[in-house]
C-alpha cells in the first residue's frame, strides 16, 4: 500500500504545482488589465503621474517569474501587425513572444518607479502615456483582439 500511497502524494503535489502555475499565469494577466485600467482612470482624472507609477502593482508578476511560469502559455502566439493596428511606435515589437512582451512592460514600470520622477527635466505624462499604449497592446496581444489607430491618432478597440 505504500506505492501507492506514494504515487497519490506525488500526483498531488504535482497537481497542486499545476495549478498554482495556472492560477499566477491568470493573476499575472488580472495585474496587467488593473495597472491599465488604472493608469487610463489616472490620466482621465489628472492624477498626478508621479502618484499613479507609486501605485502601479507588481507583485504578482514577481510571484509567477520567481515560480518560473511559463508567461507564454497565456498566449502562445506572437505579436502581430494586425494587433497593434500598424503603428509605427510599436513596430519594434512586432514578432515578440508574449512573455518578453510581458518583461518588458514590467520592465518600464519598475524602470518609472525607480526614476526620480520629482526631476522638472523629466517628461515622466510622456512616459505613463507610453506604458499605457504598451499595456493596451499587449492585453490585446493576450486577448487576440486587433486595436485601430482613430483619426485622432489614439488606440481603440475594434472588434
């Protein structure tokens, strides 16, 4: 009985490992859609950007690499024309697999955290305006859903 008994811990605990990696890849895309949303409400109201980077989250984004997730399992494709609408700025982006997407954009939010935003020289709207346009593609690169660039030169859905 003890063979068995040992198969059915390791069953479990490689189950419980499965899905705790399921449960990061999905936090770790929750995280991504509330800095967005959070950033577009921030820049809607005329917070102040140095108040909206302070409080932009990372954690669960620190959780699942140090868990080694695979984060391109949450979308296997790669970047794509389509997706970020043709826009030039995000051309050097385009081919990327989602989880450097993912790095990167984590990557500009520790970099604005760690920047003296307090600098006059800084333009620090430019480049939370940035970041927003970075998260807006790449959930739509997650969500395979192709963004327009509107006659005002903003991102918007389309279906």
């Amino acid at each position: 009985m003890s063979i068995i008994q040992d198969l059915y811990n390791i069953f479990d605990k490689e189950y419980a490992k499965h899905i705790s990696r399921k449960s990061s890849k999905n936090l770790v895309v929750i995280e991504i859609s509330q800095n967005l949303s959070f950033i577009r409400e921030g820049l809607v109201s005329d917070i102040k950007a140095s108040n909206i980077i302070k409080d932009l989250d990372t954690a669960q984004y620190k959780k699942a690499t140090a868990e080694g997730v695979n984060l391109n399992s949450i979308q296997k494709k790669r970047l794509i024309k389509k997706t970020y609408g043709g826009a030039k700025e995000f051309e050097k982006y385009h081919n990327w697999t989602t989880e450097k997407l993912i790095n990167k954009a984590y990557e500009r939010i520790d970099t604005l955290k760690k920047l003296n935003i307090n600098k006059e020289n800084m333009n620090i709207n430019s480049k939370l305006q940035y970041l927003f346009k970075f998260l807006m593609v790449l959930m739509a690169h997650i969500e395979e859903k192709h963004l327009t660039i509107s006659s005002s030169g903003r991102k918007k859905h389309a279906a």
